[in-house]
C-alpha cells in the first residue's frame, strides 16, 4: 500500500478531531455570547495551524510523518510564552485551556 493515501488519511483524521473540538468550543460559546469571540480566536488558529501541518505533511511520506508533525507543531506551539505578539500564535491552545 502506498505510503500517500496513509499520510493523507492520517493528517485528514487529525484535522477533524480539531474540526470536532472547535464545533464544541462554539457550541459552548453559544450559551455565552461573550465567548463567541474565543471560538473565532479558536477558528482562526486552526485555519493557520491546518496549512501549516499540510505545508509540513505533503513533505513527509508516511502516516508516522504526520502525526510526528502535529505533535511536534503542537508542543512547539505549547512553547511558546504568553507574551503579546507571540500569544497569537498559541490562541487556539490557550481558549481549549479556558474552554
């Protein structure tokens, strides 16, 4: 079996796990319309976390690639400090810690 569809399969799972947790967040922030805007703070992370890891996979050949990308991306990103412009970086990380 090529190693492709593998990679592909894999990385596609992943990214809807994280589809599933923000359609939580969301949900959440429905009952509390003042967290609306952490959910949108949550999506805009994962549009820019999702081309990033598929930037990353499309180098890797094997389903052990992708999910060593978004492991790494992710501790990488846990790295990173609270400190204003970096914090972008880790929103999506930080409203999951409150949510």
């Amino acid at each position: 079996m090529p190693s492709e569809p593998a990679r592909n399969l894999v990385h596609a799972v992943l990214l809807a796990v994280w589809v599933a947790v923000g359609l939580l967040v969301t949900l959440s922030a429905l009952a509390h319309p003042a967290a609306l805007l952490g959910a949108g703070a949550f999506w805009l992370w994962f549009v820019g976390f999702a081309v990033a890891t598929t930037a990353l996979v499309t180098r890797t050949g094997t389903p052990l690639g992708a999910l060593l990308v978004h492991g790494g991306l992710l501790l990488a990103l846990a790295l990173v400090p609270r400190v204003f412009p970096l914090s972008l970086l880790r929103a999506g990380l930080d409203v999951l810690g409150r949510a």
